[in-house]
C-alpha cells in the first residue's frame, strides 16, 4: 500500500526538495526538518481543503497541532526530492486526525500523525467550531476504516475522547 496512499483520492499531497541547510554534521536531513517538511504539507492541506488564506484571514480561525508523533526510517540527503501524503483519518467539530507518510523516490522514509485543532484568534486563541461545511468536507475526506487498518507506523493511540468537546 505504501507508495498507493499518493494517490488515492481522498488525500493531499505536497512536494520538496531537501535543502542544504536541513543537512546536519551527519550529512543527512536533521531530525528536526522532517517536522518542517510534515507542518508544510499540512499548510498546503489547509489550502486544498478550504482553510486558507483567505479564510483564515476573513474569519481569523486556523489549525494549530495538538499532537505530532514523527517516525524515522530512512535518512535522507541533500537534494532528495520528498512526496509527502496527507490523509484524513477523523475528524469532529473541532479535530482534525490527520495521517502523513514521506516518500524518496518509492521509499518510505518517515511517517506523521498528528491531531490539529481549528482555533479562533479573536483575543485569547480558543477551540471553536468548524464551519459545516469545512466539516461536511473532512467527513467526506476520511480515508476508509479498512485502509486505516494497513497504515505503517502508526502513533500510540490518538482519537475523540468526547469528554471535553
């Protein structure tokens, strides 16, 4: 399945180019870079998915990461052309779970799973609600229970603990 996830058609994609500066005394991308690359793709997720600019602007709602849980698994160089897949696993009101997996080439080289919340920036940042029909998208976005089930890599568990929804 790996390589597949790029092109299934509830997710997001986003692509780069590892840059010299991400390189550490090891000479492969620092640690700390794969995040970068992973909060990238997320920035490009909200543009495709509705959250953009323009809406953040208008209504001063955005995403921040509650949770981000990286896995290394192969390095990589200067250079290296990265495909990054983002796909929805959940999402409430409020949630979004989101599922990332890095490509080189065909290879897997790390995995993302992250929970974002969409916040207002009108005075103190707050949780708030989705627009419904931001979250009739997400809904619609989900990727399949079945498939879930085959992703590598996955976090400790993460989900909806209702409790303080």
């Amino acid at each position: 399945m790996d390589t597949d996830i790029l092109y299934h058609p509830s997710g997001f994609k986003y692509s780069t180019i590892v840059q010299p500066e991400w390189i550490d005394y090891n000479q492969h991308m620092r640690d700390a870079f794969y995040s970068l690359v992973f909060s990238f793709a997320v920035d490009q997720f909200q543009e495709e998915i509705g959250l953009s600019a323009a809406y953040r602007k208008l209504t001063q709602n955005t995403l921040y990461a509650l949770e981000f849980h990286n896995y290394f698994i192969r390095e990589v160089k200067r250079g290296d052309a990265l495909n990054i897949a983002t796909i929805i696993l959940a999402n409430d009101y409020k949630r979004i779970h989101l599922y990332q997996m890095m490509f080189s080439e065909k290879n897997l080289v790390a995995t993302c799973e992250s929970m974002q919340l969409h916040v207002s920036q009108i005075g103190t940042p707050a949780a708030k609600e989705l627009p419904e029909y931001l979250y009739q998208e997400l809904m619609g976005r989900n990727i399949e229970p079945e498939l879930q089930t085959q992703l590598k890599h996955r976090s400790r568990p993460m989900g909806f603990n209702n409790k303080n929804a």
